[in-house]
C-alpha cells in the first residue's frame, strides 16, 4: 500500500518512516486502514477467470487459423508436428505477422 506525504503529497510506500522525495517525516499509518479489505464479489473472480479463458481460447484460435491458413499439407502421420514447427519459426521471423498479432491482443483487451 501507499500514502502520501502531508508535506508535498507524493506517494510513497507505507513502510517508509521519512517521505524519499522531501526528507519530511511520514505520519504513522491508521491500523484500521491497513487491515481494512474490501470483499471481492465473486462476480468478479468468475469475470476474471472468464477473460483468462477467453483469452486462452482467442489465442488457440488464431494460431490454429494462422496454421490453417499459412499451411495446405495435410497432417499425415508424425510429419505433422516438424511441419507445424517449421510454420511457427517462419511465423515468428515475419514482422508483419507480429504486428498483426499485436493490433489483434490490442483489439482483444480493448473489448474486454
């Protein structure tokens, strides 16, 4: 937690005993702020975990549509996974595509 200083009002952890921008003593904190926690609804932890799997599954997403669109062989027998890893290390030594992926996690967390 932070406060701030009663002599130029900047914040500083509450720990500190002497304000690191001023040099002013810091004032004791209240033991009823520090103890004081606010109940997370669990609204609000089942909204969190749904943005983590929303995410997760956009991610899977994308990159199973990159490899679909990146990539015609079709997966026979083992020779799938060193076609998938040779499509990924092209992927990753094209700046387009992470610029691509970046304006996409940007769009993506703008709406959530």
């Amino acid at each position: 937690m932070v406060h701030a200083c009663p002599n130029c009002r900047w914040y500083t952890d509450i720990d500190d005993a002497i304000c690191p921008h001023c040099g002013q003593p810091m004032p004791e904190p209240d033991p009823a702020l520090l103890e004081a926690e606010e109940p997370v609804s669990p609204f609000w932890r089942i909204w969190e975990y749904a943005q983590l799997g929303l995410g997760g599954v956009f991610l899977i997403g994308l990159l199973v549509w990159g490899y679909r669109q990146y990539n015609s062989e079709v997966m026979t027998g083992l020779g799938w996974v060193e076609t998938a890893v040779s499509t990924l290390t092209t992927w990753l030594s094209n700046a387009p595509f992470f610029s691509n992926i970046l304006l996409l996690s940007l769009l993506f967390w703008f709406l959530l």
